[in-house]
C-alpha cells in the first residue's frame, strides 16, 4: 500500500496526503483547499472527498 497520494479535484491538484501515524495527513497545494491542511484522514479517499466538498462550496461537510 503506498504511503502517499496526490489527491486531485476536477483536473486540479488539490494537495497530497501522507500516511502516518492515526491516518493520513493532507497537505494542501494551493490556498484554496487550505483549510484540510494538517487534517487527518482514514483513507486517500476520504480526503479526496473532503477536497471535492470544499471546491464545492460544501464547507461545513469539508472540514
């Protein structure tokens, strides 16, 4: 199982998460999806929905 993803929005990077201790951290590539920056997650996919949430202006289900 890999230790890192690129989680990607619409053709748009969104950040990488990184496996770790309790899950998997994401860090944000641009401003836009800064408020997941640190957030743990159980899975890459869970925080590729948080990211696709967020840039659907689903902010209170993103975070």
């Amino acid at each position: 199982m890999p230790d890192s993803y690129i989680i990607e929005v619409n053709s748009q990077t969104a950040g990488i998460v990184v496996r770790g201790h309790g899950g998997y951290c994401f860090f944000a590539s641009s401003q836009q999806f800064s408020r997941l920056e640190g957030q743990l997650f159980r899975n890459a996919r869970e925080a590729e929905r948080a990211a696709r949430k967020l840039m659907n202006g689903d902010v209170k289900e993103a975070a």
